[in-house]
C-alpha cells in the first residue's frame, strides 16, 4: 500500500493529517439530531423576525444606553446592534429583517438593569497607576495577580494601557491591594524573587512610572492628573532603611548636590558632626 495509513485521529488531506477531536465531532452530532428531530416536530426556528428586536433596542438606547454597552451585555459585536437598528440597511437587504434566533435571546435578555450594571465600568486610570506604582516598589504583575484574585492577562492588560474599563470588583481589587503594600517591599528571600523584583523595577524605570510615594492619592483616579516629577531607582545608602531605598525623585535637593557638586546627603552629613563630637 502506497498511501499513508488513514488515522482514527483526524482524516487525510493529501499527505497531511487534519485531526478532529472527539469533542468536536459529539457536538457536531448532537446539533443534527436535535435539529433533525426540532424539523421532524415542525419546531424548527434558525431565524427570528428582526422588527421586535429592534423596537426593544430603541427602547434601550433611548434609555441612554450606548451601543458599545448594548453589545457587552449581549456578549454580541457593536456592529450587530448597528445593523439592527441602522433602517438604511434594512431598506437595502431583506436579510436585515431577520435575525438568528440565538441573537434574538440575547438582545431580549438585556435590560435596563444589565445595562447599568455594564456601563457602571470605571476608567482604568485609577487602576493602572496604582498597579504601576506597585511594580516601581519591586513587586511583579504576577505577585498582584495572585494577591488579588485576578488573571496575569487581566493585570497585564491594565498595565500596558490596553484595558480602558475595568468592572467595580476588579477596580476595589485592586485599590485593596494597594492600601495593603503600598509601603511594603516584596520579598527578596530566593534568587528567583530578588530577580522579580529587578525585573520589575527596571521596567518602572524604563517607563518614567512613579512609586506610591510619588502619586496625590486625592487624583490618582483622574485621567487629567499627571505627577509632576519623574522617578527613578536610586543606589541606596547605608543610612537609608531597606523600605525607602526603592525609588527618590530626580531633581530632589539631595541628588542634585550629590550629582553636581560631589556633596553627601544631608542625613550623612549630620551624623559625621555627631561622630565628630559636634553639636547635637
């Protein structure tokens, strides 16, 4: 026999295999016996008349519900309400006078209540500067993640700007999360900690993001807030405390005379007179 063995696994294309996963071909099965069976009762309903559905999205949106938040509580694209509701399109293609039955169950589970509670979503602001400023202290997007119940994906997408909402539970999250260890290092006991935490706070320094320290928290949450000095990772001194060593604003009295003039802080500075027998 010249051709490949034929696989239970999946069928052949030519010399490739394509698999088909058992879950796959058991649904498949199940979707035609019910509708062979839903055909056979005369119950069979794929489509739905559109002009229900789009009365009860007017009522919605002349609730002052967007079509962005109409789309989110129906777990459906924003395009499919605009379609619905846009009469130009359904004047042009007698299929706009239509609608997939699911799509209809959807749009008909949504209501004014869902609908608040969807467009309650707070900006992400508040929320991505909080983490950022965490990470600035030493402490990893995974390390938040697992201390506050969310996803690294979630966390990473709030960092890096993408998430432009967030839902009331992760925003309280995540503000708890920063009440608790804004003023606590992380732990820096194995090689694979101390490491996080490099990692971490050289992406704060790359990035210009400030520690806790460094933010008003009266207009953390403001998009329009901006702090007004860059932060960046200081070489800590002997006579500075583990916890306060993280990061010291640039342009600071102390850094400046130190960078400038080769002169040592003013804390240094005060406890050599005191070792010299100065003046306490």
């Amino acid at each position: 026999m010249t051709g490949a063995a034929h696989s239970p696994a999946g069928k052949l294309r030519g010399t490739a295999a394509v698999p088909v996963s058992r879950n796959s071909r058991s649904r498949h099965r199940d979707y035609c016996r019910s509708r062979a069976r839903q055909i056979a009762y005369r119950r069979w309903r794929p489509w739905a008349d559109a002009a229900p559905v789009r009365e009860h999205l007017r009522v919605l949106r002349a609730g002052g519900a967007s079509y962005q938040t109409i789309a989110r509580a129906a777990g459906v694209s924003p395009m499919t309400v605009h379609r619905l509701l846009d009469m130009r399109s359904a004047s042009r293609n007698g299929a706009a006078e239509r609608v997939r039955a699911a799509t209809a169950e959807r749009m008909f589970a949504v209501t004014t209540v869902t609908v608040t509670g969807v467009a309650s979503r707070r900006d992400a602001t508040g929320t991505r500067r909080r983490l950022r400023a965490l990470i600035a202290v030493g402490h990893s997007g995974a390390s938040l993640a697992r201390r506050a119940g969310l996803s690294p994906l979630c966390v990473a997408g709030i960092v890096r700007g993408h998430t432009a909402t967030v839902t009331p539970a992760t925003y309280a999250a995540v503000c708890g999360l920063y009440r608790q260890l804004w003023d606590q290092p992380p732990a820096e006991r194995t090689p694979a900690e101390r490491h996080a935490v490099r990692v971490a706070r050289r992406r704060a320094e790359g990035h210009g993001w400030p520690p806790p320290v460094g933010l008003d928290d009266n207009r953390i949450d403001d998009p329009a807030y901006r702090p007004r000095t860059r932060w960046k990772l200081a070489a800590g001194t002997p006579a500075m405390p583990a916890r306060a060593r993280h990061h010291w604003p640039q342009g600071s009295p102390d850094s400046r005379g130190e960078r400038n003039h080769g002169a040592a802080p003013r804390r240094r500075l005060r406890r050599e007179e005191i070792e010299a027998g100065g003046d306490a």
